[in-house]
C-alpha cells in the first residue's frame, strides 16, 4: 500500500492520504452545516411554542415567513408542551456545558482573544469540535489557566460562574429537562453570557 502511495505521489497523483485530509476538512464544514440548520429549526419549534408571531421568528432567524409557517405547520397541537425553563440554575449536562461555552466565550473576548481557550471555544462555535466529556475536560482545563493567570483581569462572577458550572459538572445530575441538547446548550450559552456581561 506504501509503495502505491509513493508512486501516485510520483506521478503527481493525489495520494489516498492527501484525498483523506482534503475530505476530512470538507466534510466537518458539511456536517456543521446540517447541525446548525437542524438546531435553528428546533429553535424555531421553541420560540413557537413560547409564543412568538411567525413574522418576529422570520426577523430574527433571517428565513422568509412562508418557510417559517412551512416549519410551524409541523408544531401545531391542540395542546402546546409547557415552556421550557430558562433560568440559569439548571443541572443537567448539556445545560452546564452551554454555561462553560459561553463564560470561556465571555473570557476569550475580554482577554481579547488571547486567552488558552479561545482556540477552542472557536472549534465548538464553529462545529470543528463537539461537546464530547473529553473536549469538556479540555475546555474546562483551558479555562481554569486563563482564571488563574488572569485573575486581576477578569470579573470576580467569571470565577463564581466557573466555580458554579465545574461543581455540578463533577457531580452530573439526572433530568428530565425538555429540549433536544444542542437546543438547551445554546440556551444556556445565549443566557450565561447576557448574564456576566451584565454583571460586568
């Protein structure tokens, strides 16, 4: 097999590697795609069901109101589940790990990206990294160097809300939280970052 690869490398030919490294790129851009249109369309579904008119879900979703009705018409019950819960102390995982993605968000832009984690928080923002336990363990890590190296120039909540997420991270809890987890992790980013910003 090495030798085959070394003579289409000769040649000038894509060796099977190079076609592997090449599609491997390609294909995390294909997938982050499906992932995110699969989660606006359950964040669709949820502003739905909390109420929004289909023209404000339009607005803010940037998609035409026809799409929108399209996508609703598939949500419409006699009866609509009871809202999701949307305060920040909620204890199950893909909650948590929301609330770490958006402190070591928060932490990235007021160390103005310098900071050790903001490699990663790209990647996950990005769809190049999933929410895998060890991604978390290495976020987790990133971000507790950061808080430590730069205590002085970062909010004492940043701590707390560090403090807060990684014990319950330690200590999973089950739930019966409602709500896909790609839904409930982007909740849970969007509310602890308005949150620390403003406590700023």
């Amino acid at each position: 097999m090495a030798g085959g690869e070394d003579a289409r490398e000769g040649s000038g030919a894509l060796t099977e590697g190079q076609a592997e490294r090449m599609l491997a790129g390609m294909n995390e851009v294909i997938r982050a795609g499906e992932e995110m249109r699969k989660l606006r369309a359950e964040m669709v579904k949820l502003f739905f069901e909390l109420g929004w008119t289909q023209d404000k879900i339009a607005e803010l979703a940037d998609m035409s109101q026809p799409a929108v009705s399209k996508q609703v018409a598939k949500y419409r019950t006699a009866d609509r589940p009871p809202p999701m819960e949307l305060h920040l102390d909620q204890r199950d995982l893909p909650w948590l790990e929301g609330r770490l993605w958006g402190l070591a968000e928060v932490v990235s832009e007021t160390l103005d990206e310098s900071a050790h984690c903001t490699r990663y928080v790209n990647a996950l923002s990005r769809g190049k990294k999933r929410f895998t336990p060890q991604n978390i363990d290495e976020l987790r890590r990133l971000l507790e160097e950061d808080l430590r190296q730069h205590h002085a120039q970062l909010p004492g909540v940043h701590r707390k809300a560090y403090d807060e997420i990684s014990r319950h991270l330690d200590i999973p809890t089950r739930s019966t939280a409602t709500g896909s987890a790609s839904v409930r992790r982007a909740l849970a980013h969007a509310i602890q970052r308005d949150r620390l910003e403003s406590q700023a």
